[in-house]
C-alpha cells in the first residue's frame, strides 16, 4: 500500500484497520519516492499492482471500482482459491 496525496500515515493506519486490512503500508513521506521506482510509467496512479514477495507481478492496472474482483482471481491463480476472505479493495 502506497497512499498518494499527503494522508497522514495516522489516517492510513486507522483506514486500513477499520476495513480489516493487514497490508504493510509506505509511510507518507517515503511514498511518492517509492511510487517512482515501482510504478511504471505508463501506468499513472491510481494504479494497483499486485506482486509477489519475489517480485513477479501478478496484476497491474489502473485503479476503477470494479478491480476487486480481478484481484481476488489474480490471488487464486497464484496461490489458490485461498483469496474469498480478502477484503475487497479500496483506495485510499
């Protein structure tokens, strides 16, 4: 999780917790540095990608309301159909 727009990482950490979220996120002052390096350019935010923990990416794609369901089959292609009890994604 990368939040753009100067959120406070208080409001971030509360967001994530109040939707039941255990991602890791960027603190708000590291974000748009690592933003630069991780996101392609062709790819503006919002963007959502989806990787490994070596790396490969298993979803890139612009961000819309109706990404939560490519992401859910994304996880499942990837580690099996483990993914129903993700929360559905939301920007932040």
């Amino acid at each position: 999780m990368f939040p753009q727009g100067r959120v406070s990482d208080a409001i971030v950490r509360e967001n994530l917790q109040a939707l039941g979220w255990t991602v890791p996120f960027v603190y708000d002052h590291l974000s748009e540095a690592y933003t630069k390096t991780l996101l392609p350019g062709t790819l503006p935010p919002p963007a959502v990608i989806l990787q490994t923990n070596e790396g490969r990416v298993l979803l890139e794609s612009a961000w819309s309301g109706d990404l939560a369901p490519k992401l859910t089959s994304a996880l499942d292609a990837a580690f099996g159909a483990t993914s129903a009890s993700a929360p559905a994604a939301n920007p932040l």
